[in-house]
C-alpha cells in the first residue's frame, strides 16, 4: 500500500510554527536486552525519529477520499541517553528524552509515528509526554518490537496513547491510522510470514505430519472438514510438503523456538531464559528434543548427528528394554536423586562423535545417576495415601483433573455411541454389585436422593480401543461409579473396565465389573481398576480439558481479537493480558509435543490418536458450556439457585474446585460487567459497533469455523451476551487452565498416582503374571503401569509444565499500572483485585477446616490451585492471566 505520508511529506514543515517544546522520556530494550551504552547514544538516536499525531486537530492534507488524519508534529531524533535501575523487572531498560517542537495547532498527541533506520530491531516499551499545553501527561504504552523501517511498507510504526475509545467515538485525527493498524495486522493471507511481520491470520492444523518419512508420521489434518473439526491455528505460511500438497512442511525440531508466531506474541527475554533453563533440564533428564541453545556454534553435520541421537532416544522410550519400577521405594529414588541412567552401548558410541561438551553430558548413558527431581505434593506427608479410595476418589473434585465427574442421573449407565456402528454399548453393572454400598438405599433411591456420581471415559475411548490396544499400550475403556458419603467424601463403589467386542465393533463390548478389596489378589486387581480407571482420566485430562478446552480454543480469540479490535477498544484491552504468551506455547506445542510421534503421544495412552480423539470431542465442544456455572449444570453437579449468589447450588458441597471456581468466577463476571458497564450505556450501543460485530462474526465464522452452524453461539445484541462471553473467554485463560495445568506435577509427578499408560492388561488366574500379582503385587503393578524411562520423560514433561516463571502476571494485576486513563475503569479492576486477594484468604480458612474432608484428604495435600497469587517456581498455586505455560 502507498504511503500517503512519506518520510518527505512528513519532513515538509514550516519551521517559523514551531515555537514550543513537549519534553519526554520512551523507555526502549534493544534486540539482546542489554543497556545502549552511552558511547552508542549519539548515533542510535539519531537513527531513530519519531513525529507526534494529533487526536484533535487535522491535517489540511487529508482528503475525505483517503479519510481524516491527525495533523503531524515535527519530527525529532531521541537525545541524552540515560540508564534506569537495574532490576528483575527492567532488566536492559534504556531510558531517552525526547523533544517535540510544536505550535499551538498540534492539539492533543493521541498517537506517534516512529522510524528505526538503526541496523536492528528493539523493543518499544513507553513514551511519556509531560505538560502537553492544555492537557498535560501523556502516555503511550507501546510494548512492541520495532524492526527496522526496511521491514515495512510504510517505513514507520504507529503507536496509540492510552485512551479507550469506542470505534465511533475515535477522534477524528485517530480513526484512519485506527483502522490502517488493524488491516496491518490481518495482512494479506498469503505468503511465508517471517520473524518481523505482525500478522494474525488462522489456519488448520495441517502441520502435525511429515509424510516423507511414512505413514507412521501422518496425522490427519484437523480443522476444516466434519470428520476432523478443530479450532483454528495461527497461519505460518510455510510451504506445503513435497510428497503432500495439503500439508505445511515442518522445521527441525532444533529449531522449534523459531517456529512464527506476530513478533509481540513471543516470550518475554525473561520468559525465553526460563525456557531455556527448564528445556535444557527436560532434556538431561527426560531425554526430550526440541529446545535450540548452544548449539550455533555447531557445525550443520553435528546438529544432524545431534538431532537423529535425540530422535532414537526419544522413539526408543516407550519400548520395554529399559530397566523397570520394581517397587514403590524404587520410584522414591526419582526424588532422593540416586536412580541411575540405564546404560546404552548404541548411544554411548554415539555420544563420542559429538565435539560439544554439553551435548555429551545430555546424552550421559553411562549409568549415573539422574537429576533429582523435587518431591510432589502428594506424597511430601504420606507416602501411601494415594492408594486409598478415598484419596482417589477426592480427586475427582479437588485434583488434577476436577471437571469429568458427573451425577449419575440413570442406571445401568448408558451409551451415546452410535448403536449401528458399535453395538449395545450400555453398562454391564448390575445392582448386584452396588446395592450392599448404599447405606440401605435402593439404587433408584440413591440417585433420586444424588447420591451416585460417574466418571465415564467409556463413549470418548471406544471408538479408539482397538487401535490403541494394537500399539505398545493396553488399556480398557473405564466407567466408575461413586457414592457421597454422610460425611461429604465419595467412595469408588465399582469400576468397570471393557474391551472392544471380539467379534467386531457391531458385537458391542466385552467387560469385567470390580469392586473394592484391600488385601490379595483381588486388592491388587482393584488397586489395578484404579489405575486403569486414573490412565483414561489422565490421557483425557491432557488432551481434552487441558490442551483442547483451554489451550487450543482460547487460540481463535486471540487472533479475531487483534484482527478485529483496535487497541483503543475497551475490549481489546479488557481480554489482552489474558493472551499473553498462548500463541507462543501453542506453536511450541505443536512443534514438539502434539505432532506426529511428538512428546504427547509418547506420555498418553492415545500414541498416534491423540489429536484425532480430541477432535471427536472438539464436535461436543460448547462455548457457553464454559462457563462454570454452566459446566456444573450440565455435569449434574449443581442445579439452578436463584437464591444463590452464583445462581447455582452444589450437590456436593464439599467440591473444592466448584467451591474456589464459583468464587473466582463470579469475581471475574462482576469484574467484566463493572467494566462494559463503563463504556456501553445500553444494548443499542453493542449493536453499533461495528468492530465489536467484525470480532464476534469472525469468531464464530473463522476461528472456531467448524462450528459456526450451532444455535448456542450469543448474537452479542446486547451488554448481557457481551458480559457472559468475556467472562468466559477470562475464566478459561486464567482460572480453568491454572486448575487443570498447575496441579500436574504435585499430584502427577509421582508417577503410580497418575500414570498416563497401561502396557498390558489384567493377568488371568493361572498365568505367570497372575501368580506375580499374588506374590509381588508392588512390581506386578509397575510392570503394568508406565515404564521407568517414560515416566521420567513425563516427569520431566510436567514439572516445567508446572512451573510459574520469574514474569507471570497473575489474575487481578496488570503488567503496567497505566493500561488506561478511565478512572472507572481503574477502580473496578482495584475492586477486583481486593475481590480476589479476599477470596485467597477464604480458600486458606477452608483449608484449615477439618470439616471439609475433601479440601486434604489421606494426602494432607490442602487445595490450592485456584488460590490467584504465587511465588516463582513449583507451588501448585496460582492463578496467571493466561495460558502461558
């Protein structure tokens, strides 16, 4: 596109007019986070200029054609360059003054212009005008990287103050560079995109395969299609593969941290050193390829021998050659740092071929001991506590995967599955194996009185059992059935584990019931059904209520909202801080772990259907379904209250997570409304803004395409509509996905808790491995459960995944105290923060009360993953802004 305002046009000034100066500090980081040094100040500032836009006053030039502009300053250079404190937080802050020379027609800055005709880029962090004449301050918040002008079609960036605006309510100076930024950022939707574009543009997930090296690396392309419905991704550009057309070729997996996302999108300089740190750890101790550090110093051929190393030790985990768990205190050593690297003779002839000191200590196999991983919350108090039933069931509410459970509303349990296709797939549980666990209820009068709850993980798995059970892995489709005790906890009355019917998938399904017993054979089988029971729950919870639910829809938001929504929009910057660092862990994730024999497969049960069964479920995915109250509702596990102050009562009342949830959920809507309350004064108002429309319609059109069709979607009429669906968007970036992701290592890092796979299934009596499971019950169960090497893969995995790094900004703070000037606006969210700092303390009083069985358990493990602050690091606690890890 021509510029209407070249660098010449903009130059032409009639110097006589300009007879005063704003005087102002920009606060900039330059492209390695290091300080400018004050022998660089002279010639860097002149190589960067900037020019200021009127919000108030128009420029004589503009025509009606080409839409109203501000009238532009006089342009200047940066001077007298000044360092600030050096701290966590600025961190290569390089502080310039900056004077504009006005006259008295400049009116109010409400933008500026800024050229970088250095050599490289930097980071735009502030720029503050003071005593601006009949105003006074002004301040920008820039936050972006600025490449050099080469890189851009207009040679300039353009940078808003930070007012709030609705679209028609936009100075008049404003509205044409409002609208120019946002079609800058949609780009043009074709071509490679490239480290410097800001472009957000969607795509399908089409880039998981690498179909030159066989079959087994291809995945089907999810997105686009009925049988394959997905959220979109951000669109790289990247050239197709050769051997398939439709397919996105793929980057070394040395190279993953370089994958596209828009440049702002990515890891803060602090956040990347935490990547690093943790990716090097992952990589010593879990064998994981995937993180680029030191090695552009390698030569391209070692990087080749280095990254097909990586490779075999990866492919080789699941295999059953490495050595095995043979008792419970044998997976204890993971923590006390003395289980030893099982020795390969193949990698240790490898490993002398690297130069590089540092890759040779990763491929260490010479029977050394690991790193020593911290000890999770789960067995800090009790070692064996994880084994009760009580345990396994309170987990159901206040762990790692709190959402599943359900009332069951209908006995025996029934199928949704389609019976054309897989036969009768109702339960085979009977009355008989509940009706003595009832305390003297029939099983009418226990459902009729909500008693009975499920975990059902049968209709998600079945279709895939077959293929599943053909891998490495052996598992059974799961239905466990529970019973609310007098004193509010639940107790496992029965598990049912099944199988695909031999006779074919029309013959139905073939299953064993179990009930509980503590002691011999029948006690190891049941502490077996568990686990069986904890794999399909474990598998479900990655793909499902973690990566689908959270990570991969809350992606389409992110992209219609900077598509769509102008950075003056009171929305825009009502949902920003809840994106933060989610388009970057997603493109991560699907580089390294969600691809075709990628991390994830290796660590879940699914392997190679691991996305495909998330698409399945993506078809019973609804937007207003998740919304908290919403999901219990639905669940069975609250019914409408009005009387309530969440409008739900629990059935449960001892549930932690919905008891913390409702909390922070009704907080964040209060927070939400007092906000929108704000700027829209009535619904008439919603259905004037266009950008508002453009935003929702490409929502629902674009980003979650494949279900643009369904009725539940809000019209987003009127204030109501546009409440609900912030508040939705905010609790699933920040409260459902610290609930479901920070709780993964302190209840999963110890793996017989939650394992993630099952290699084979139940031994029968008069085998070998039923006489073990009578005489070694410990090692019968770890043979059965994930194998050494891939546990401390997955170990590996989880802990950097449950980390808070050193920059997180947590629900109720913002990253910069000065997001906006509306005073309104500021005082809600102060109210906000004070709501949440309340509620914390709340949550630590029910901790503390021995009454509430569920918020401890046998574990003596409190639950805290909805509590919204914490410190650095492995806490379990801790509510960020957004999907960020």
């Amino acid at each position: 596109m021509a510029d209407d305002f070249d660098r010449s046009k903009r130059m032409k000034v009639d110097e006589n007019h300009y007879n005063k100066v704003i005087k102002g500090t920009l606060v900039l980081m330059n492209k390695n986070n290091h300080l400018i040094s004050s022998i660089g100040d002279e010639f860097f500032g002149r190589k960067v200029s900037l020019q200021l836009i009127s919000a108030t006053i128009l420029d004589s030039e503009s025509t009606t054609a080409k839409g109203l502009r501000g009238k532009l300053g006089k342009e200047t250079n940066l001077k007298n360059w000044t360092s600030t404190v050096i701290t966590p937080s600025t961190k290569g802050d390089s502080t310039f003054e900056v004077e504009f020379e006005v006259d008295d027609e400049i009116g109010i800055p409400g933008a500026f212009l800024i050229t970088n005709r250095h050599h490289t880029e930097f980071y735009l962090k502030t720029l503050t005008l003071e005593n601006v004449p009949n105003y006074g301050r002004v301040h920008f918040i820039c936050n972006s990287w600025v490449y050099p002008d080469v890189r851009y079609d207009k040679k300039y960036r353009v940078f808003f103050f930070n007012q709030t605006y609705l679209p028609w309510k936009t100075p008049d100076g404003l509205r044409r560079y409002r609208e120019e930024e946002l079609e800058e950022l949609r780009g043009n939707g074709i071509g490679k995109c490239e480290e410097w574009h800001r472009v957000y543009d969607y795509d399908v997930y089409n880039d998981l395969s690498e179909p030159h090296k066989g079959p087994e690396h291809v995945r089907p392309i999810f997105g686009g299609s009925t049988d394959h419905p997905y959220p979109r991704r951000c669109r790289t550009g990247r050239p197709p593969t050769k051997t398939d057309p439709n397919m996105e070729s793929r980057i070394s997996i040395l190279n993953s941290l370089e994958i596209y996302v828009p440049k702002d999108e990515r890891f803060s300089q602090l956040k990347m050193e935490d990547v690093y740190a943790y990716g090097i750890k992952l990589v010593n101790q879990g064998l994981l390829p995937g993180f680029k550090s030191v090695i552009d110093k390698i030569s391209d051929e070692v990087v080749g021998t280095l990254e097909n190393v990586l490779h075999h030790k990866f492919e080789s985990i699941s295999s059953n050659k490495f050595n095995e768990f043979s008792s419970f205190e044998e997976v204890l050593q993971l923590y006390k740092g003395v289980l030893k690297i099982p020795k390969s003779n193949f990698l240790e002839s490898i490993r002398e071929k690297i130069p590089n000191e540092f890759f040779r200590e990763l491929l260490r196999s010479d029977g050394e001991p690991f790193s020593k991983f911290p000890l999770p919350q789960v067995i800090e108090v009790d070692e064996s506590a994880w084994m009760t039933d009580e345990e396994f069931a309170r987990e159901l509410l206040a762990g790692i995967c709190p959402v599943v459970i359900r009332q069951l509303q209908e006995f025996p349990p029934s199928s949704k599955l389609d019976p054309a296709k897989f036969g009768n797939q109702n339960s085979k549980i009977t009355e008989d194996h509940i009706k003595d666990q009832l305390d003297d209820f029939t099983v009418l009068e226990a459902i009729n009185n909500n008693k009975l709850f499920i975990l059902d993980h049968h209709d998600p798995l079945m279709p895939y059992l077959r293929g599943i059970n053909e891998t490495s892995t052996k598992i059974y489709a799961t239905r466990t059935i529970l019973y609310l005790q007098k004193n509010g906890t639940l107790k496992p009355l029965v598990i049912e584990l099944s199988l695909p019917h031999p006779d074919g998938d029309q013959a139905g399904f073939i299953s064993t019931v179990h009930t509980p017993a503590s002691e011999g054979a029948k006690g190891s089988i049941w502490l077996l059904a568990k686990a069986y029971a904890n794999v399909n729950d474990s598998g479900y919870h990655q793909l499902i209520t973690h990566w689908l639910h959270t990570h991969a829809s809350i992606e389409p938001f992110i992209i219609a909202t900077n598509r769509q929504l102008s950075i003056l929009h009171p929305v825009h910057k009502l949902l920003h801080p809840h994106f933060r660092d989610t388009m970057n862990i997603n493109a991560l994730s699907r580089q390294t772990l969600i691809n075709a024999g990628g991390l994830l497969e290796k660590t879940v049960f699914p392997d190679k259907y691991s996305l495909e069964m998330s698409s399945n479920m993506y078809k019973k995915w609804d937007f207003t379904k998740q919304a908290l109250p919403a999901d219990l509702i639905d669940r069975g596990m609250a019914v409408e209250d009005l009387d309530s102050p969440y409008g739900v009562r629990l059935l449960i009342e001892d549930y932690p997570f919905a008891v913390d949830g409702l909390k922070i959920w009704s907080a964040i809507k209060m927070w939400v409304q007092n906000y929108i309350f704000v700027y829209y004064k009535n619904d008439e108002e919603i259905q004037k803004d266009i950008e508002l429309k453009s935003w929702w319609e490409e929502v629902r059109n674009k980003g979650h395409g494949d279900k643009k069709d369904q009725p539940w979607w809000p019209k987003m009429h009127t204030r109501e509509d546009l409440i609900e669906s912030c508040t939705i968007i905010v609790w699933v970036a920040s409260a459902l996905h610290a609930a479901v992701n920070f709780g993964q290592y302190p209840y999963a890092g110890y793996m017989p808790n939650r394992p993630s796979i099952t290699r084979r299934l139940l031994p029968k009596p008069g085998t070998a491995d039923y006489d073990e499971l009578e005489k070694e019950p410990e090692k019968a169960f770890l043979k059965t459960v994930t194998a050494q090497l891939q546990s401390i893969l997955g170990i590996s995995l989880i802990e950097v995944l449950s980390r808070h790094s050193a920059d997180e900004v947590y629900l109720g703070e913002r990253d910069t105290p000065e997001w906006t000037t509306d005073k309104e606006a500021l005082e809600a969210f102060a109210n906000f923060g004070a709501d949440l700092r309340m509620i914390e303390g709340m949550i630590e009083e029910m901790n503390l009360d021995k009454r509430l069985k569920n918020r401890t358990g046998p574990a003596q493990m409190p639950y805290t993953l909805l509590c919204p602050t914490s410190e650095i690091g492995l806490t379990g606690r801790g509510i960020p802004n957004s999907v960020s890890i």
